[in-house]
C-alpha cells in the first residue's frame, strides 16, 4: 500500500520551515518564524462546556494566516464535532450497519490517530506523515476498525501566503467493504474560524468557481 512515512531529519542550517513536536502530543509548523498549523495527533479533550464523546486526535487546527490570524476553529458551539480540517465520512454502511464518524455525538464511529510517522523540515517545506483509523462503535460484541488512512502533509512558505498540501489515502481495514453512500457533505472537511460567521464579505471559493452554496461533496 501506499504508506505516509517521513524519516525526522536533522535541522538544516538554512531551515526557513520547522517542525517541532510539542508535548508529545502536537507538531508545530512555522515559516520563518511565524506559525503556520498545528497537527494534533495526541487526543484532544472538549472545553468543559462540551461532552467528552466530542474528544478528537487526527487532526489540524489552529492555522494561522501570515499576519497572525486564527483561520480554522474547534469544537465550536454550534458544531461541537467540527476540528479545523479533519476526514471523517457521513453516510456509510459497514456489514450492513450505518455508520456515521462525521456527527460523532451519535456515538457511531470514530476517527483517531494511531501514530506519527516522522516529520520533515527545510528551507523548502515541512511536512509529517501519520496513520488513523474509522472505528465502527456499533459492531457487536466490541468496537471493530473498519477504514484505515494514512495522511502524508506539507507546509510551504511564501512571502504574502502559506500554502499546504494534503494527501489522504485510505484502504479497508479488513475484509468487509466500508460503503460510501452518496450524501451532500462528508470527507475532507475544513472549518473556518468563528469570525466569519455572519459576516457580509466573507466568501469560500473553490478552483472550479463554486461557493459554500454548492461547493459541498
């Protein structure tokens, strides 16, 4: 298959992109001094306010604009199962059960990581690959993995912008398919900072002219 693997190099002494792991818990990506995101594969925990069924490892928030800004947001009020950018499938169906790992509050699947494979960082990117798992809460007897992923991401630097890949690859866990049905949001997910929200001249806008009206799926 194909595998998210980084070897962690040493430091370059021109690093205009660094990676650092933080608490065991984060890796922090900065360019040129200013941070750029933040991968939390260690299981981050709700505020207090919010039921801890809504704690989330796998995935990358805060990401900062290069003036400073906060651009994603976490488990917000108004959808507390939304991190940053994050995979989690909505419709789907495992050995004929329903399964929904986007909504986690439903308590009927779950994305988490399972380990970092490294990371990287230069005067050109930085980047880290790392492995997840869908788990199906609904299987009888015991919870049983139904999808495995691996991401493979970079950070670039750039004067007036930061600009990031994303690599997502995934493969059934065993031999059971896992079935995506058809639905209007699902997968690659991003959440925009709390700011924006109701706010005139806020705008989303994809490489192929569509908006947040039909952008979704």
């Amino acid at each position: 298959g194909d595998v998210a693997t980084f070897d962690v190099s040493e430091r370059h002494s021109e690093t205009s992109v660094s990676a650092s792991d933080l608490d065991k818990k984060h890796l922090l990506f900065r360019a040129r001094g200013h941070s750029v995101m933040r991968y939390n594969y260690g299981l981050m925990n709700p505020p207090a306010e919010i039921e801890s069924i809504y704690a989330r490892s796998g995935y990358i928030h805060p990401i900062w604009s290069p003036s400073g800004r906060i651009v994603s947001n976490d488990f917000p009020e108004n959808h507390k199962h939304h991190h940053g950018i994050w995979f989690p499938w909505t419709g789907t169906v495992f050995e004929g059960r329903e399964v929904d790992f986007w909504n986690s509050g439903k308590g009927q699947g779950k994305v988490e990581c399972t380990g970092v494979d490294g990371f990287v960082e230069g005067a050109v990117f930085a980047g880290f690959g790392s492995r997840h798992r869908f788990i199906d809460l609904t299987a009888p007897g015991s919870p049983k993995e139904a999808l495995k992923e691996s991401w493979k991401v970079k950070v670039y630097p750039h004067t007036d912008y930061f600009l990031g890949d994303f690599r997502s690859v995934q493969e059934c866990a065993g031999p059971s398919p896992l079935k995506l049905k058809k639905y209007r949001y699902g997968g690659f997910g991003f959440r925009g900072s709390g700011q924006w929200e109701g706010i005139d001249g806020c705008e989303y806008l994809t490489s192929e002219g569509r908006t947040r009206l039909n952008g979704h799926a």
